[in-house]
C-alpha cells in the first residue's frame, strides 16, 4: 500500500515536472480505446491510458453500444476495482458522451453492465493540474442544455469525399444549440475553418475565419442558433466537397426530472407565502 502511494506520487511528481518543462498549453480530447472505443476488449483500458498525460480541461470522448453499456463514473479504487457501479458519481449513457476533465486527482470510469466490467471495461486516468495553464471555463454543459455530439460524416470524418456529401449529411439532421461537432481528421492535410458568412462558404474564402481547429479530433460546440460554416483550409479541399453548413436551432426543452419539478414547485410555494 505505502509503496504504491509513494510510487504514484513519484509518477505525479515526474509528469508534472515534465508539463511545466514543455509548457503545452491547449486542452486535448481523448477517444477512449481510440479506433476500439468503449468496449469489453483484449487489450486493458490500463494501456492505452498509462503513456498518457491527463490535464485539467481535456476530455475524454467516450463511443459504445448503448444498448449494452454506459459510462459510469465511480468516486474510488474500491468501486473500481469491485466493479460496484451503485453509488456513481455521475452516469452517461448516449453511446457517445464527452467528459471534460475539471478536476486533478484520480478518475474511475466503468460500465455499469457487470460482466463487461469484469472483462476489463474500465478506466482509471489521472488528471494532471499545471498552474502554468490556465484553468478553463466550467464545461458547457453546466451553462447549456444537454445536446447530442454528432461526428462529421459519421464513420467518413472529415475528408474530401464527394461534392455534396456533408451537405447531404447536415440536410436529414436537426441541431440544436448545445449540440456538439465532432471533426476527425489527419492533420497533416486537413484542418476546419469556422467562417462568417454564406459568401465566404460558396467561395471557398479561409482568409477570415472565426476560429480554427487543427488537432484532427476536434469538438465544436454549437453555442448560438443559426447558420454555421466550416470549411477546410488545404488548397482545393473545400472546392472539392470539404464544407459544411449546419442550420442550428434554439436549445432543445430540457426535461425535468421529478427531483427539478419538486424544486421548482418547493420554490413556488415560498414565493406565495
Ligand atoms: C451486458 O453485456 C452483455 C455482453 O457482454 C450483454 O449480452 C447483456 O445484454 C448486457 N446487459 C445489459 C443489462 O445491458
């Protein structure tokens, strides 16, 4: 027991030096189990994580069948390791969920469906605070209703493919604000520009953008209604087919839990009285 705590506060000790050293400053997003996603596997959950550094502010996009799986977050070792998913610290369950890391310390993340766990569907990743970062803003889904992520072109990505297909993919989707744009791409050749207007789209304009995302897993989060561009950047590519407009909706109607409704009924009786 002593050793192990003593051998992990060296592991702290030693990433944290090597972060400070480097200086690396932007959030990162995971995809758990990368090309595997979130599954019962051969290959442990402990090896992907373990050459990793986790920082406060990245995320970690968790991808499964939700009709056998979820992600539910444990407070400890011993839930973790018990695989005893009764008392979560928090449940995901969309088959594609995004977890910004907010906290340093150690996270524990299994499937609630036993015998998943039990064959090795668990995570435990340790977040890394470096003062010389600067910590983010609360994630959004604090602020913002709860949306959906959806992935750019599905299991295509983000890559020249044909003249109308991101158009075609964005036309049978409804978005809201909250919902969240998943880009995935090699970024070598590919980027996404965020631009302002319909003229700068048909023409293909990457002179002026509103932002740009170059990690090749990148998460947009869509923050206001209307019409959203995005286009590569790479000579020819957007010409090519490689643009998106997305029509975004206001905020989807949260649903109330009976817990909220029982609240805000609480809170209307004191208003009488
Ligand atoms: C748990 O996972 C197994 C596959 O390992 C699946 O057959 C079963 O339906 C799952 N159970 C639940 C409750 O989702």
């Amino acid at each position: 027991m002593a050793i192990t705590t003593t051998v992990k506060k060296m592991i702290l000790f030693v990433i944290t030096t090597l972060t400070v050293l480097m200086g690396t400053s932007s959030a990162t997003i995971y995809k758990v189990g990368d090309s595997d996603g979130w599954t019962a596997k051969e290959d442990t959950y402990y090896s992907w994580a373990y050459p990793k550094e986790f920082h406060v502010g990245d995320s970690l996009v968790f991808d499964y069948d939700r009709n056998i799986n979820d992600v539910t977050q444990v407070l400890g070792a011993l839930e973790y390791h018990f695989c005893d998913s009764s008392s979560p610290k928090a449940v995901y369950k969309t088959g594609q969920d995004v977890v910004t890391l907010t906290e340093p310390g150690f996270h524990y993340f299994i499937s609630s469906n036993h015998s998943q766990c039990s064959s090795g569907q668990k995570l435990d990743v340790l977040v890394i605070h470096d003062p010389s970062r600067p910590v983010p803003p609360p994630p959004p889904s604090k602020i913002l209703p709860f949306g959906k992520m959806y992935k750019v072109g599905d299991s295509k990505g983000w890559k020249v493919y044909n003249s109308d297909f991101y158009y075609k993919w964005s036309e049978e989707k409804l978005f809201h604000v909250g919902d969240s744009l998943l880009f995935e791409y090699a970024n070598e050749v590919n980027d996404v520009l965020e631009i302002s207007g319909d003229l700068e789209f048909k023409f293909c304009d990457p002179t002026s953008p509103i932002a740009v995302h170059k990690t090749g897993q990148d998460l947009v989060k869509l923050t206001k209604p209307g019409v959203h561009y995005f286009i590569s950047s790479e000579p020819g590519h957007c010409e090519a087919g490689l643009k998106l407009r997305v029509v975004v909706a206001p905020a989807a109607v949260p649903k109330f839990s009976p817990i909220d409704r029982f609240i805000s009924w609480l809170r209307t009786f004191r208003h009488h009285h």
